[in-house]
C-alpha cells in the first residue's frame, strides 16, 4: 500500500463512504488513478466499492478514533504539554473532538479553576479525571458514538453563546491555503467557534502539513498560535509568518500513549 493509498484510507476513517469524485478532488489525482487505488485497497480486504464511490469494510471501520489516539502520539503528548501552557488560570476555552484534545485534557486535568466547553465526552471524561474545581461544559445535541462526540445544530449553537479565552483545536491538513477537514460537520463547527474566541490555537504536528482535506475550515488568517513538533517547511513557514506565532514542542518519544500523558 502506497503513501496514496494510506491517506485513501485515512479518509475514509473520517468520513466513511465517498465517491470516486470526491476521493479525486481531495487528493488532486485523475478519477482513474483513484480506480485503480481502491481496487488493491478492496482487493486487500480494507475498503468496499460501490458504484462510483467506496466505504470502508466493516472490518477496518471500527474504532478508528482509538486509533488515531495511537497515532504519532509522542508528538500529540508533546503539543499538548507545550499548549498547555498557553491556558491561564481560572480561563475559559473551547476544545475540540480530535485526538490531541484527549492528550491536552489529560494536561488540563490537573489544573484547577478553568471553565472548558467541548462537545466530546472523551475529551470530558478525561478532564473530569482529575477531580478539581474545572467546570465543564458538554453542548447537548445527538451522539456520535464512533467518537463520542455531541454533534448537530443544537450543540454548535449552544457553544456559540460563550466567548472564550482559546479556542483549542486540530484540523486535518494545515497548507498554505488554510485548514482543512473531511467532515462537513466537523468543518461547521469549528468555522463557526472561531470568531467566538480570544484567541485560536492550533494543535497540529508535523503530518498535517500540506495534507489533504475535502472542506475547508478555516484561513491561515483566523490562526493566532501554532503548536507543532516540527518547524513548517518554508512555503507553509512564511504563509504563516504575517500573523500566526509558532511554537515547536520537543518531543520525548519514549513518552506517548494517552495512558502515559
């Protein structure tokens, strides 16, 4: 399976049937290039086709959020530990669904006085681990249980009333023409958040940059800090130079699993 190939199935994992259009657009190949991908992907067992589009089997579609978890997760540990240190005492702020926030959680958690809206019961659970004074906030809405997260009209417009100090958050792919994500939804959310916030924090590490996405969230312009565990290259480095502040965590890679953070 080639690097194409993979990122075919990270996709996937995001938003779990597409059409070949879609998968195209995303990746910026011919529609035929992506034919032939997701025949050795289905001929492998991960995927299933269907006219025009494909999905993931039922195999490879479970839990794919505990994967993520899994993934580069001496870089997430590191990021949150250096965003970490952005949050002030007795602040407010917006954390997001992705894995990295569940990392950042497990940092906050030991902090006292802070006020946390997120829409993931992961990502509370893990705040609520510490059993300090942190109050936090779960927007009601529909559950989806692939990640835990509350999602809908209803939760997007109840965390639109506060107004926070930082708006933490991840993305899919980070380029020089701003964010991106692959789910709609995800998107919506985030996009409508942002001009709530003081200030937006994006927590991204090395592989986002220049990756793909299919809708996009955000600009470079709406990204006051980026915390990273590696130094932009330098086209994405000077897009960003104009406004957003860069911050390269170290990364320990003997300290990584969640259960370690």
């Amino acid at each position: 399976m080639n690097i194409r190939q993979e990122k075919i199935v990270e996709i996937l994992h995001a938003t779990p049937t597409l059409s070949i259009l879609e998968l195209a657009r995303s990746l910026n190949v011919s529609d035929e290039t992506i034919r032939r991908d997701l025949k050795r992907l289905a001929d492998e067992g991960l995927i299933e086709r269907f006219h025009g589009g494909a999905r993931l089997s039922a195999e490879h579609s479970e839990a794919p959020f505990k994967q993520r978890l899994r993934t580069r997760a001496s870089s997430k540990h590191a990021i949150a530990c250096a965003s970490a240190e952005l949050v002030a005492e007795d602040s407010t702020l917006f954390l997001d669904n992705s894995s990295t926030a569940c990392f950042l959680a497990r940092r906050l958690a030991r902090r006292k006085g802070l006020t946390i809206i997120t829409p993931s019961i992961q990502v509370a659970r893990l705040l609520a681990e510490g059993g300090n004074s942190n109050r936090i906030i779960v927007p009601g809405g529909e559950l989806r249980t692939s990640d835990m997260t509350m999602v809908g009209a209803s939760a997007i417009s109840f965390a639109a009333q506060f107004s926070p100090a930082l708006f933490m958050l991840s993305v899919a792919a980070l380029t020089t023409g701003g964010c991106l994500d692959f789910d709609l939804y995800e998107a919506e959310y985030k996009r409508t958040l942002i001009p709530h916030a003081a200030q937006v924090v994006l927590l991204a590490d090395a592989s986002k940059f220049g990756s793909a996405g299919l809708v996009r969230t955000c600009s470079l312009d709406d990204i006051d800090v980026l915390v990273t565990d590696s130094q932009p290259p330098v086209e994405l480095a000077q897009a960003l130079a104009p406004r957003t502040r860069v911050i390269v965590a170290n990364v320990n890679h003997e300290q990584g699993e969640l259960e370690r953070a």
